[in-house]
C-alpha cells in the first residue's frame, strides 16, 4: 500500500509544503500549487500594500473556486442533455 504514494514538495505560493499523494495524482497536485501561485501573485500584482496578505489569500481562494463551481455547473448542464 506504502508503494502507491509518492513523497514531493510543493511550491504553493511562499511556501513549501511536503505531501504524501497518490502517485497517479501527480500531475494534478503540481498543476494546483501552480494554479494557486499563479493567481495569488496576479492577485499580489494588484492589491500588495492595499490589502492584507490574507485578504489577497482569499480572494485568490474565491476567483479559483467560483472558475470551479462554474465549470462544474456546465458539465452538469452538458450531461442533462
């Protein structure tokens, strides 16, 4: 069971964070923590010194989950038909 998993290190933003996954999961953890610094920096670009760095967290949090609900809305409607 221990062989299914694979030890990386994330770059999520400024931190590092050490994960155990699923190794078939890679891909999609790397492609996260690159989505993830990806919009907090856009967010960072606009808002550093107006905002709080907690605030530019969340609504970095919020732009990444409302793209998901909405992508998830349309495959919803795609399959209803």
């Amino acid at each position: 069971m221990a062989d299914d998993k694979l030890h990386i290190r994330l770059h999520v933003y400024d931190t590092e964070l050490a994960v155990n996954i699923p190794r078939e999961d890679e891909e999609y953890y790397r492609a996260a923590s690159k989505l993830i610094t990806d919009t907090v920096n856009t967010y960072s670009t606009y808002f550093k010194g107006k905002k709080s760095d907690k605030d530019i967290l969340y609504m970095a949090m919020l732009d990444i989950t409302l793209h998901y609900k909405k992508e998830r809305k349309k495959r919803q409607r795609k399959q209803a038909y």
